[in-house]
C-alpha cells in the first residue's frame, strides 16, 4: 500500500453506505473475529443509538480509501466503544487516536458523560492508545476471547469532557 507517513491528508467523516465493504475488509485484517459487513450495516442504518465514523485517504490506491473504522454505542449516558480499527499499512500515525478523540466528542455532544470499552489483556497497541485519554482498567473478564483463551480488560473514562475534546480534536487535526 502506497501510504504516506504524514497522515495530515487523512479526512474523518461519519461512515456511509457505500464504505461498508472496505469497512468490513479493514476488520478482517485487523482482529482474529472480525464483524461481518452485515453487523456495520446493522450499525449504520438500522440503530439509532450508534455512531459510525470512518477515516478516509482520499490519495489512496483504488479500492482502498477507508483506512480506519470505528463504531461507538451510545448507551444512555455512556459511549461504548464497540470497535476501532485503523488499517496495517497506516498504523502509528495518530489515526486511532483522531478516530477515537472526534468519537468522544461527538458522543459527548450526544449526551454521553463517560466511556467504557472492552480489550484483549494483551493489546498493547490499543491499550496504549486509551491509557493515553485516561482510561483506567476497572475490571477483567476472564477468557472473554474465548477462540483465543485470553482476557478482556474492562476499562472506564469516567467524565468526557467537551472543551477538552474539542480542544484535542482541533490539535489532532491541525
Ligand atoms: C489500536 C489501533 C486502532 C491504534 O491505531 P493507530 O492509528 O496505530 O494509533 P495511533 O497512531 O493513534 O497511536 C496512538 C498511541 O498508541 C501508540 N502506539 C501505537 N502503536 C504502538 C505500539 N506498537 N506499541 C506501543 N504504543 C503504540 C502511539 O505511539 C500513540 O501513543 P503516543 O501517545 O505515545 O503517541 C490499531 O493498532 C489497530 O487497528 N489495531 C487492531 C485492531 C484493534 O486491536 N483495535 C482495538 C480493539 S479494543
């Protein structure tokens, strides 16, 4: 994949129908039990209570414009991250951590006051990723991944705040 390392270029825009295949392609290559399409298009047409963004490469190679997906519910006043996923070839780049701050802030708009999400115990990439907004591990549910007999951590963000995040997805974006 012809990636540039500066990810200046990469747009984040609320998810469309027509970005459902290359989403789901994105989640085949980053998790062992990806979703299938037909769960993001449950997500982006059929639940009021979700919110879909995607990260978009407009410089990207034909067919693959989509390099990163995540999908929040929103759960009276909570923003559960469901699933994020930024694709291999533009990883470590900060397109997880705009995905996730924009996510936030848009959930906090909605109403949520704070985030809860579940990850494997040993995702250090991901784990880094939300140490770094404040998540703190409150619980373990063991052999949650049950094909892969590993953990899933339980982590908490207990207050989202708009300024900061507002704030944070303008510095990201800049
Ligand atoms: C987790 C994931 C979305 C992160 O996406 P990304 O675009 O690479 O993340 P970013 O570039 O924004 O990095 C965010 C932080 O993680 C750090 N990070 C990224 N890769 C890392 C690694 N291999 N080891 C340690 N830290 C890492 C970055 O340095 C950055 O931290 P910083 O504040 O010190 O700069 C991506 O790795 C992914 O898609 N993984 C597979 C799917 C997955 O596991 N999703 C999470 C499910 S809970």
């Amino acid at each position: 994949m012809n990636a540039h390392a500066d990810a200046s270029h990469i747009r984040l825009r609320s998810m469309l129908s027509d970005d459902l295949h290359q989403v789901a392609g994105l989640d085949t290559l980053s998790f062992a039990d990806p979703w299938p399409q037909g769960s993001f298009e449950y997500e982006l047409k059929a639940s009021n209570y979700s919110l879909c963004l995607v990260a978009e490469d407009p410089h990207g190679p034909e067919g693959q414009t989509i390099v990163g997906a995540l999908v929040i519910w929103l759960v009276v006043d909570e923003a559960h991250i469901a699933t994020i996923a930024v694709h291999p070839g533009y990883r470590h780049r900060g397109i997880g951590r705009r995905l996730l701050a924009e996510g936030l802030l848009q959930a906090a708009e909605r109403g949520a006051e704070k985030s809860q999400l579940e990850v494997r115990s040993g995702n250090t990439e991901a784990l880094h990723l939300y140490y770094g907004f404040g998540y703190k591990a409150v619980g373990l549910r063991p052999n949650y991944y049950q094909a892969e007999h590993e953990d899933a951590l339980l982590l908490d963000l207990d207050h989202l705040d708009i300024e900061f995040l507002g704030n944070l997805t303008q510095s990201l974006s800049s």
